[in-house]
C-alpha cells in the first residue's frame, strides 16, 4: 500500500502548543511507530482545511457470531488516503468502575499495536474501551486476542449498550448499593442482548450510587440505577461542630441550600427532620465527615432519558421509587424483562424506551408492565382535562 | 489424525473488577468512612479501619495512544503499586496507598504535560465525541475545539477557585453521542441546511419508506426524479437533525459554510440542591473556525468568567442563573437574544415566561 509519509499539518501543529495535553501530539506519537496514523493526520488536516469530515457513513462489518462491537468506518478519499481506507472502531466492554492494573492496559497495547493503530479512547462516551483504527481483515485476530486475555466487545446498535455505573463502594463511602457488582452482573447476564441486536434501538443502563450521580444516569441511560436511603443520615454532632469551628457557615451554605428546607442550625446543633429531606446530597457533600446517607440502603429506579434523536431529549423519570440494595438485582432483572417486552411488540424502527412511553402514555406503559402509579412518578397531577377514562371505570 | 480447531471464546463478557484493585481498595470495600481533598487533584478516602487510600487525578485528551497509555502504567508501577482508574470524564486516577509518592507522581504527570486536577469546584475534563477524527455526521471536529477549550480553562481545572463544580460537554452532532443536553456549559455541532439529496444513488442504498418515517418534523415525501423513485424534502419543515442521514446516506448534512457549534448552558445531572435539568440554547450559532475556533473559545471564557464572578458559593450555572433570571444572564454576558433563543418545536409554549415576575 501507498505509504505517503509524514504529512504536512499546518493546522494541526497548532495544537500542539498550549497547557492541555493535545490529541495531535498522540496522533503523531502513534505515527511514529504506525504509518497508518500518517494518514489520519492527512486526512484530518484536510478536514481542517476544507471545515468538513471525510468519513463516509458506516459499514456493515463485524466478528463472526456478534450483531455490534465493531462501528466500520471507511474514508471518502481513499485514493489520497489509502492507509485509512478502512479506519473501523472497536468498542470493548470495560471493566465496571474503569479500574485496571498496569498489566492489564500493557496487555490491550500489546495488542492494539499488533492490529490496529495504536489509537484509542480512554474511554467512549458509552464506557466503553475504544480501539480506534483498523482494517477488516485485523477484526478476527483482534477479537481473538481480546478473548484470550478475558476481555470481550461492547455493544452498539440496537442492542443492549455496555452498562456502566460510578466507582462505587470501591471508592466512596456515598455508594447506597455495590454499584460494581450490579453493572458487572447485568453485563454478564445480557451478553446474548449486548452482542446481538434485538431491540428496536439502543437501551442503556448506567448504575450510580448516589444521588450525585457520576455516571450521568439520569441524562443518558435509558434505565437509571440511583442509590439512596430510607432512613435517617448518619450525623456526627462533634464532626459537624468541627465543620463549623473551621469556618463553614452551615446556616448559609448548608441549610439554606437544602431544597427540603429540613436542616435547622442555632449555632451548635444541627436538627435534620428526616421526614422532609429529598435525598439531594448537598449537605453530605458540603460536610462529608460530619453526614452521611442513611443505613437502610437501596435505589431509585428511573426510566426512559435519551439526547434529543429523534423526537426530543428526555430525562428518567421515576418508576420504582425504592428498591432495597438486597433485592436491587432480583429486581431490575424483573423490570428490565417487563419493559422490553413490552417495548418489542409496540417499538417503532429508532423509538427509545421513553420516546415510547410519550408516544403511549406512561398509564398504559405502566398497565402494560405491571406496575401501580404513585405520586412520586410525576412532578405535578396533569393539568389538562383530557383524560382517556377507561370504559370498565364507567357504567 | 484432524486438528481441531482452538475453540472460538464468545460472550465472556468484561474481565471482573475485582482482579484491577488495590489491595487497600480490596480490603475496604464499601467501607469508606469519608473523604478529605488535601489539594486540587488528589482526594484521600479514608476507611472504617483508618486506612487510607490517595487519588491523583490528571486530565488525558481522551484520544490517547498507546504510548501514553503505557506512560501511565509506567507511572502506575513507580508511585501506585501498577493500580489505576479512569473517570467518566476521561481523566486518569492513580490509586496511592503511599501520600510520599503523590508529589513525585505529580510532577512526572506535569512534565508529560498531563495536569493534575479536575475536582471538586473546578472545570473536570470536557465529555466529548469523536468529530472529524472519526465520524461521518459531524458538523465540526470535537477533539480541536475541546483542546483549545481547555487551553484557555487550564487554570481552571488544576485549580478549586469557581462557586461550584463546572462541567463542559461537547457533542459533533444532534446525535450527541456524548450526551451533552445536561451540561453547564454544552457545546454542540449544528448543521444548519437542509440535507442534499443524491438521487442517482438514493433507490440503491436506501428504503425509502423507512427514510420517509425517520423524518420527526414528516418533512420527507416520496417523489418520482428523472423517471426514478426517489424523495423529496420540505425545506420550510426542516430542522437540520440529520436523522434521515442517519438511515440513509444518500442525504449528506455536511456544509462547510453553514456548518458550526452552538452554545448551551446551565444543565446538570446531579441531584446536589435542585433537581436535574437541561441545558438551555445561549448561543445559536458560530462558525467552524480551526484549527483553534477562538470564538467558540471566547465565549466558553466568557461565559465561565461571569459565572465566576457573579455567582453565589456552591450555585452551578444553572442554578446561578435561575436566581438571577435569564434576561440578566444574556445582560451580563453581553450575549444577544434572538428569535432563535424561543423554544418552537413541541410543547414550546412550556418555556414561555407565563408571569409577571419581571425584573426593571
């Protein structure tokens, strides 16, 4: 194949300086020992010059046996580029939390630099490990590879997305739920969903264990896992007198800011009337020494958020309002099988789990799966006079 | 004698977690008594048992090679035992069980040009997606702009110093496969025409029926063109999702002059104080302009520096800007509200200002 060389990267060179580690500066380190990444530069400052991307719109290529894991991408100046002809993505399902030993990232280059470019995203927008470059004949022998040293694809289309959750009970003493060994169990007990696409697009979940919802659950998963608590927040009067000896105005900056208005503050006790807290987080996060989430643990389930495509941008919205930590899987496994069922029979081609439920109703989305309304599923009682009272409530 | 064929490993599924963590981590899952943030970028998480475990967390640019990627598991093996994480915003944390080996990490970080930041009430690394560097929708590149981006706002992510956490997300696209919807500062690639359409190729490549249904706004109609089924599309009824592209590549968005980002503000997912929310349009459009897009660049700053200035403690954008009420926002940032900024897609009418609460 044509190799062209180093190309000249007028444009790009000029992210090269500055405080922020530049993606140029890696595009070309890659190149130094893969002249494939020449090409992406190439092609790139051609992007930059003509304000336009040069790829074309996907392709059909995989691994054998697997409906998803490989997006192909194939440039539209192959000619001129022909290094890049075919530039495919691999998505491979990370371990939950992100966490790895050095060895194990030694591992993943080691291959990658055998049969690909040697480029990557740490991580995609998904969770997913991307490997980003290579051609189809590479795909087998990458994914052979990848299996042998125990790590396996990701999804993408219309399938089951590699879920993701926060750090968890790993790393953070807020974590209602081992939010870890919740995203690990469901991605080993959808792999059938995960690697061949059934659905009618893509469902998402993401596992947080708090409130602060670190993973973004509740913006981009179609199913939100979001830990919380029942009782009382753990108080350590003498920590939160520390707090306050150090400066922290608890008045102002902790129980004015309470949207439950349940905190009270005279100057040496702090009285939380559990009854009316909301389950925020500010005042843990503003004292983490002194609070802390209750004992009785568990999760708020939260369905249907999506980015706008196709017909707006949704966030979850609440289903199960507590699940205790204990039967969280039971649960959700319950759950998941009701709501895609119900979303396979009545799903339109590209129609995600919310967009569904608008286009429905959320009462008969509910009837359909089984679960009784309750008042915490909406902000507010509708408004509208239009309601769609059912023949059997009427005489 | 035949050689049976290694067997093929399928449907594994990803590696436990529990072979990647520290020993310290191990021992004290869900054990995490608290945590203290001795400076920007590093948090010390201490246990029920009293021990101890040290993050430094340093900002990547997301598209890493593997040379670098090897740098941190060098680093990994000097200073944190070889155990290391990554975030959900594409930082790298180093897992310490030693705090005399955080200084010297920093340092080797810095000299590698990876800062050490991106906690607590600072600017955390941009969530963004792939733009020209591999993408075929995308009305801008994400990678350009996100570093000179952050060029700007470095200081801002290695130090503590705004009001509250601020979190800056970029999508290429409508797609927005980083969903960038909840943002407090959102930047988003628009295209802003209609698609063109490739008749000679479009019967060939595309169903045309389920074209004709990917279209939200019914502005795709069947048409017959020089004797050939084809579509047509209302142009009065399009707004530049590029859904149909999606489906169909015969109906290309990309449009070097009309192409470019738009600006949102004031989203976020955290429950912290109120209640999740989109972010709303602040800017409707601004020209590709690379390699560096300076004004993208200016009005991120902008916008960040009057945030820092005129916000309360622990207020984000959107809650800052609430309080404040919209039309002091577009006042202080000096930005222009136009006909653009009202809402005329469904349920429009929800974000009319519906009271008298107007400010003089």
């Amino acid at each position: 194949m044509a190799d062209n060389g180093k190309p000249k990267t007028d444009q790009l060179d000029q992210l090269e300086s500055g405080p922020w580690p530049s993606f140029v500066t890696e595009i070309k380190k890659a190149a130094e020992t893969n002249p494939v990444c020449n090409d992406l530069l190439g092609q790139l400052e051609l992007s930059y010059e003509e304000k336009k991307g040069h790829w074309k719109h996907g392709g059909i290529v995989g691994v054998l046996g697997y409906g998803g894991g490989v997006i192909g991408r194939y440039s539209d100046v192959p000619e001129q580029f022909p290094q890049v002809a075919h530039f495919h993505t691999i998505r491979i399902n990370h371990p939950s939390g992100w966490f790895y030993t050095s060895d194990a990232l030694r591992t993943l280059c080691d291959i990658w630099e055998r049969h690909g470019s040697g480029l990557t995203n740490m991580h995609g927008s998904t969770g997913d490990i991307i490997f980003l470059g290579t051609r189809t004949e590479e795909l087998e022998p990458v994914f052979k590879e990848l299996t042998e040293n125990g790590f396996d694809l990701g999804g993408s289309g219309s399938c089951m997305r590699t879920p993701s959750c926060c750090v968890g009970q790993a790393r953070c003493e807020w974590a209602n739920y081992d939010t870890m060994a919740m995203c690990n169990q469901i991605t080993h007990d959808y792999q059938d969903e995960l690697h061949r696409p059934p659905f009618p697009y893509k469902f998402k979940v993401k596992f947080a264990g708090c409130p602060n919802d670190c993973v973004a659950s509740i913006a981009r998963a179609d199913l939100s896992v979001i830990g919380t608590w029942k009782d009382n927040i753990q108080q350590d009067a003498a920590a939160v007198a520390e707090y306050a000896a150090g400066g922290l105005d608890i008045q102002k900056d902790v129980c004015d800011r309470c949207p439950g208005k349940c905190m009270d503050w005279d100057g040496s006790n702090l009285v939380i009337r559990n009854g009316e807290c909301v389950h925020c987080m500010h005042c843990i996060n503003v004292m983490p020494k002194a609070l802390r989430p209750g004992k009785e643990k568990g999760a708020v389930l939260l369905l249907g958020s999506k980015a706008p495509i196709v017909q707006g941008a949704l966030l979850s919205s609440v289903l199960v309002p507590f699940v205790p930590a204990e039967e969280l899987l039971d649960t959700l496994k319950e759950l998941i099988g009701r709501v895609w069922e119900f979303w396979d029979e009545h799903g339109k081609n590209r129609e995600r789990v919310g967009e569904l439920i608008q286009r429905v109703g959320m009462a008969s989305f509910l009837d359909a799966i089984g679960l009784d309304p309750v008042p915490e599923m909406v902000s507010a009682p509708r408004d509208n006079p239009y309601i769609f009272f059912q023949a059997e409530d009427t005489k | 004698m035949t050689v049976q064929p290694a067997k093929r490993i399928t449907d594994i599924g990803p590696p436990h977690y529990e072979k990647f963590l520290h020993p310290v981590i191990k021992k004290n899952y869900g054990q995490w008594r608290y945590h203290e943030s001795p400076a920007p970028g590093v948090l010390c998480h201490v246990a029920e048992s009293g021990d101890r475990i040290y993050t430094v967390r340093a900002g990547s640019p997301r598209l890493l090679s593997i040379h670098s990627i090897r740098l941190f598991a060098d680093l990994a093996d000097k200073y944190s035992g070889g155990y290391l994480r990554f975030t959900s915003r594409n930082n790298v944390e180093f897992l310490l069980d030693n705090p005399d080996n955080i200084e010297p990490l920093k340092k080797e970080l810095l000299a590698n040009n990876f800062p050490v930041g991106g906690t607590n009430n600072s600017i955390s690394n941009i969530v963004h997606t792939q733009g020209w560097v591999h993408c075929h929708s995308s009305a801008t590149d994400a990678s350009g702009i996100v570093k000179a981006v952050m060029d700007a706002l470095c200081d801002r992510f290695t130090n503590e110093n705004l009001p509250a956490k601020l979190r800056i997300a970029l999508a290429c696209c409508l797609n927005m496969c980083g969903a960038v919807h909840c943002s407090d500062i959102a930047i988003l690639g628009i295209h802003r025409r209609p698609p063109k359409i490739r008749h000679d190729v479009l019967p060939k490549i595309c169903e045309i029926p389920t074209l004709i249904a990917s279209c939200p706004t019914g502005a795709i109609r069947p048409a017959t063109v020089e004797g050939k089924q084809s579509v047509e599309v209302i142009n009065e009824q399009c707004m530049f999702c590029g859904n149909c592209y999606t489906v169909c590549p015969a109906l290309p968005m990309n449009d070097p002059e009309n192409d470019g980002l738009s600006i949102w503000v004031g989203g976020k997912v955290s429950n912290a104080r109120s209640a999740p929310k989109f972010s709303k349009l602040a800017i409707p459009f601004i020209p590709n302009n690379p390699p560096r897009w300076p004004e993208v660049v200016d009005a991120v700053v902008n916008i960040v520096n009057v945030y820092a200035q005129h916000a309360r403690k622990f207020e984000r954008m959107g809650e800052w800007i609430e309080r404040i009420g919209w039309p002091r926002f577009f006042k202080l940032t000096g930005i222009e509200f136009t006909r653009y900024h009202i809402d005329d897609f469904k349920n429009a009418g929800l974000t009319y200002a519906r009271s008298a609460h107007l400010q003089y």
